[in-house]
C-alpha cells in the first residue's frame, strides 16, 4: 500500500457508506410522510365518528 492507494481506498469506502445512509435516509423519510398521512386520516376518522356519535345522540333523544 502506498499512500495514495490508502486514500482510494478510503474514499470508495466514504463513497459507498454515503450511499448507504442517503438510501437509508430516504426509506426513513418515506415511512415518515407515510405515518403523517395515516395520522392524518386517523384524526379525519376520529373527527367524523365523533359528529357521527353526536348525531346519534341527537337522534336518540328526539326518539324518546
């Protein structure tokens, strides 16, 4: 090994886990705009059972 060849080695090495962790990165933001989207379709859920609920309530007591 000669110096320069160190320095080879070492930048493909850089190189290669550079790519690893930028593939990384994006899975990671991927899932996280992912989970965004279920949490914000879980509160639109939760939102619209509640009107839904405050319907029957309503509903319920005209019936009596």
């Amino acid at each position: 090994f000669n110096a320069q060849d160190f320095l080879s080695i070492l930048l493909d090495e850089l190189n290669n886990r550079n790519g690893k962790y930028a593939s990384a990165r994006k899975k990671y933001e991927d899932s996280l705009k992912l989970l965004k989207g279920y949490k914000d379709q879980n509160q639109a859920l939760a939102y619209r059972l509640e009107e839904v609920q405050m319907s029957w309530r309503f509903l319920d007591t005209q019936l009596r």
